[in-house]
C-alpha cells in the first residue's frame, strides 16, 4: 500500500519521498553525548595523549564502545614520550633514601611520596634545607629477609604448652582484625597433630606461631639480649615458598591461600615490598579456584575460602597505597560475597542440616561485622587509588573537557566514604566510654583510624597547586589527622594495634604541613598532636621496624632542637 504524501509537500504541490517509517529521535542528552564523543575523537591533543594514530569511529557508537575503542588502538601504538615526572620518580634521593632494599618504584600515592612532598613544603616555609640526618641504624640497616638460611628437614614446632600460648595471641591480637582463620576448627587440628603430618597444615601453624610471637613475653621467645624485630623469625625462616600449590587438592589450595595471607600479615611492617609479591601470588591461587565470583555455599570450607580472600584483597589495598601501585585486582572483577557475619563458636559445621549451620545468636553482635565494614572501606580506597593516582594515560579520559574533574571525583568518593560511615552499626560506634568489649573497642579504634587514612588519601590528591595549603581540602586533611590523634588519646592502650601505623604516620605529616602556618596557638597544638602520634609509634617500634622508621622521619620532620628533650 501506497504511503500517503506528508501534509508539508501537499501544501507545496511538491512531489513527497516520505519513506512512512519515523526515525527514533534523539533526546537532547543524548545528541550532547554524540556530540561530544565526535568531539574526543577528533581532537587531536587527546590522540596523542595515548598515543594513538586518527582513525574515524561511528557516531552511532555510544561512548562506551567509542572509549574501549580508544583504549584498544592505544594498545598498537607506542607509549607517549612525555611522562609525569610526579608518577615515574623512583625516590632514589640519596638524602630521603627510604628504600633500604635497593631501587624500587613509588607511585604518587606512595608514603615515599607523601614524606617527599611535606619535605618540600617544610622546607619552603624554613627557608632551609631540612637535612633527614636522626637515623637509628637498628631499623634503617636492618634486613631480616636478606639474613635467612634456607632450612632443611622437617618442621620444628614449640613445646606443646608454648605453642598453644602463641596461638592464643594470634586469635586474641590478629585474628579480630583480620579473620583468616576459624579458632575452633584451627585447634582441632593442633589437637589431632595434624600439623605434624600435613606439610601445608604445618606452614600456616608456624607462621601462626611467629604473628603470635610479636605480642608474647614469653622469655622462650624474648630471649635476653635479643633483637626483638627478630622475634618470631625462628618460626618463619623455616618456611620454603615454593609452587607445590600448582599440584594441590582443594583442601590443600585452601592452605595456601590462608598461607600467603599470614605470610603478609607477619611481613608488613618490615618487609613491605615483598609482603607486595606475596600477595600477588595469593590472589592469583584465589582466582585460580574461582574464590573472586560469587558462590552460593555456606559450608566451612566456602567461609575459610572467602575469609582468606578478602583479607588478602584488603592488604593488596594497603600495599597498593604504601608503595603508590595499583591495586592487583579490580573492584570491578569481584563479585564474591563477603564473609557470613558469624562469630566462630557458631559455625556448627557438625550438623547434620546446613540450615542450622552458621546462625549467630539474635542480639548478640558478631565480630566479623567489623571486616565486612573493613572490607568495604578497603574497597573504597582501591577506587580511589584508580581514579587519582594513575597515570597520565588513565586520567586523560576523565579529564577531557572538564578542568575540575578531580575535585567533583573528590567530592563523589566523599559521599561513598560518608555513607560508608552512616553504615557502622552500633556496637562499632567510636565510643570508649561506653563500650565494655575490648575486642570491639579495637575493631571501632581500627575502622575509624583506617576512614580518617582513606579521607586524607583522597584529599591529599588536591594538594598539588601553589596555594595548597590553602585549599579546602588541606582543611578536610588536617581535621581527619587531628580526629585520629584525639582517638588515639581515648583508647587506653594500642600497643597491640600495630595495623594503625599507617594511619598514624599520614595524620602526623598532614599535621606537619601545618607548622609555620598559623598562630603560636595553633602550632602548640600542631606539635602537640605529633608528639602523641610519635608516642604512640614508640610503643610499636621495638617489635615492628617500619614504626622505626616513621618515628625516626617524623623526628626530623617536626621536633625542633628545644623540644627534643621531652620525647
């Protein structure tokens, strides 16, 4: 059937070649959006900003594919010439000189970084050069890795009474911070002497041995005259890191995992850059057997997997921000479930239904609430670390055609971390007073020093102009460094806490930025709040070297020649 002419060409006389089909207009976000992406594809800054050779996309794509389109012909091309200076500075400053291990790399999140760039405004404001002179050669010459002997034959474990009183402190000091294993379960094992048989068993029981070592007075581990950033080392130097894992059973792949995450947890505060490695190694064992998807499993197995996971997915954030790296695995590639909030005692894996399985007690408040939360936060801070710190490359495609593009990311990772913080339950509310569960005292002391750390990393990404000290997210930095000084001031003892020593490192040099920009008042109140971060990292220091080393940095950083005498 004919199409009938359009009434505009019967009032012209005029002959219609109206097709009868009416083409989907587009909305007028939708032409802005085509529009702009012609735009990006024919600028030829942008181009050559990754590198890539002018070719011509459809219009018709949407931006997604136009963007992956882009991304996918920079591959084929050569790297741009001109690199960020602030990204591929390796840090080889004779005078910083913080890496003790040779030449390593540290991105512009790096705490490196960090203590270079108060360095230079420091300096900037004294007019002089701060020379870092005050070095305790106990920690900065000392190198445990470089000193082990690899060991032979089998396995050496404590006596039967000593042994248990390690794995005791792990569960009471590590483990509430960071579950990689489930108590009753554990000592069952010790019970039946599975260690003993089971090589893979027996690897993770030393290593429990030696995170243990750390929080024991024991006088069979803290002999008299010993170097105490060498306790627990008689556990761990026993330990071969091999890849039997690529020939291992499911149980034996568990083990592994587990391996590797307690591997990290005993390292981190001494051997961070191979504590980086290790945990390359232990997501990619995770990945292997699926842990990083989603599984609809509540078995203790499925739980001991995911627990394992998680935590090493949180250290790969705190590596991936000490060293200024990016993160080994993406949010965007997970989409496991996070550990069952279900305190161990009631797990009841002997039950004949699975149904009845893992049911915490209504009203009781469980103590893996606090790593979900943990998790979460951690999870923040990788996409941050995407989004800020990455390389030129990266950035072009959030920069292009908006000159304010990292103050609004800044402001939208503000409203993640503020409803983040609207999720903490009650019983993990900051409130040292009211709160008679010393386990969730730490767990709440941890969150909140670890969401003041995570604030002050997305703010700080804004001080890079003349007038940064200025900005208002030197204000937002400040403020989160004097809040995690006042906790520190309310919590009792956090000797055993030596996962805020990050935390506490960044609060006290965004305090630092501080001196010589204020009143007499105010610097009072500025050294005031060093001196307690320095206080705190005293009491960490003689079991932990890289609290050493932040002591030592903030030592020459802040105290000046009259006030030395009162630390």
């Amino acid at each position: 059937m004919p199409h009938r002419p359009c009434t505009r060409c019967l009032s012209k006389t005029i002959n219609c070649v109206f097709g009868g089909v009416i083409a989907d207009r587009k909305s007028y976000l939708e032409l802005n959006e085509i529009e702009a992406c012609g735009r990006l594809l024919n600028a030829s800054n942008f181009n050559s900003s990754f590198g890539i050779n002018r070719h011509l996309v459809p219009c018709a794509a949407g931006p997604g594919v136009i963007l992956a389109a882009l991304s996918i012909r920079s591959m084929n091309t050569p790297a741009p010439t001109r690199q960020d200076a602030t990204q591929l500075r390796l840090l080889r400053d004779e005078q910083l000189h913080l890496s003790r291990f040779g030449s390593h790399f540290y991105g512009e999140a790096s705490t490196p970084n960090l203590v270079r760039i108060v360095l230079e405004i420091r300096e900037d404001a004294e007019k002089q050069q701060l020379p870092l002179l005050y070095r305790r050669l106990k920690y900065w010459t000392f190198e445990p890795l470089k000193q082990r002997v690899s060991h032979t034959g089998p396995l050496v474990f404590p006596p039967p009474d000593l042994l248990m009183s390690l794995v005791d402190l792990y569960f009471r000091h590590s483990n509430i911070h960071c579950p990689i294993l489930h108590r009753p379960s554990f000592e069952r094992a010790i019970a039946r002497e599975q260690h003993l048989h089971d090589l893979s068993f027996g690897r993770n029981l030393l290593l429990v041995c030696g995170i243990g070592s750390r929080f024991s007075r024991d006088e069979r581990i803290c002999r008299p005259g010993m170097n105490l950033l060498n306790v627990g080392r008689e556990f761990f130097n026993q330990l071969l890191f091999q890849v039997d894992h690529l020939f291992a059973t499911p149980t034996e792949m568990l083990h592994h995992i587990q391996f590797y995450a307690l591997a990290v947890t005993f390292l981190e505060l001494s051997a961070p850059m191979q504590c980086w490695t290790l945990v390359g190694i232990g997501l990619r064992i995770g990945q292997d057997i699926g842990v990083h998807r989603k599984h609809r499993s509540n078995t203790s197995y499925s739980e001991l997997r995911k627990r394992a996971f998680w935590a090493l997915v949180c250290k790969d954030r705190q590596l991936g921000l000490a060293h200024g790296r990016p993160c080994m695995i993406r949010f965007e590639d997970l989409d496991a479930e996070l550990p069952l909030e279900c305190d161990d005692e009631y797990w009841d894996t002997e039950v004949s239904s699975v149904t009845e399985a893992f049911i915490q007690p209504a009203g009781k408040p469980s103590y893996i609430s606090f790593f979900n939360l943990y998790i979460r936060l951690n999870c923040i801070l990788g996409v941050s670390m995407d989004l800020l710190y990455s390389i030129d490359k990266a950035k072009a495609l959030l920069a292009y055609g908006d000159s304010l593009w990292e103050a609004r990311i800044v402001s939208q990772l503000d409203s993640a971390l503020s409803e983040w913080l609207q999720t903490i339950p009650h019983h993990l509310r900051w409130d040292p007073e009211h709160q008679p569960d010393k386990i969730l005292l730490k767990q709440s002391a941890t969150l909140y020093c670890t969401y003041y750390h995570v604030q002050i990393t997305i703010h700080r990404s804004l001080l890079q102009t003349e007038d940064r000290l200025k900005a208002p997210s030197f204000t937002i930095c400040t403020t989160a460094a004097q809040s995690c000084v006042r906790l520190l001031d309310s919590l009792e003892s956090s000797a055993d806490m030596p996962n805020i020593c990050p935390a506490i490192f960044a609060s006290a040099m965004m305090l630092v930025l501080n001196l010589g920009n204020g009143s007499l008042d105010q610097e009072s109140w500025v050294l005031d709040g060093v001196k307690r971060c320095m206080r705190t990292l005293k009491l960490f220091e003689e079991r932990w070297q890289n609290a050493g080393l932040m002591w030592d940095l903030l030592y020459n950083l802040a105290i000046r020649e009259d006030l030395k005498s009162e630390l």
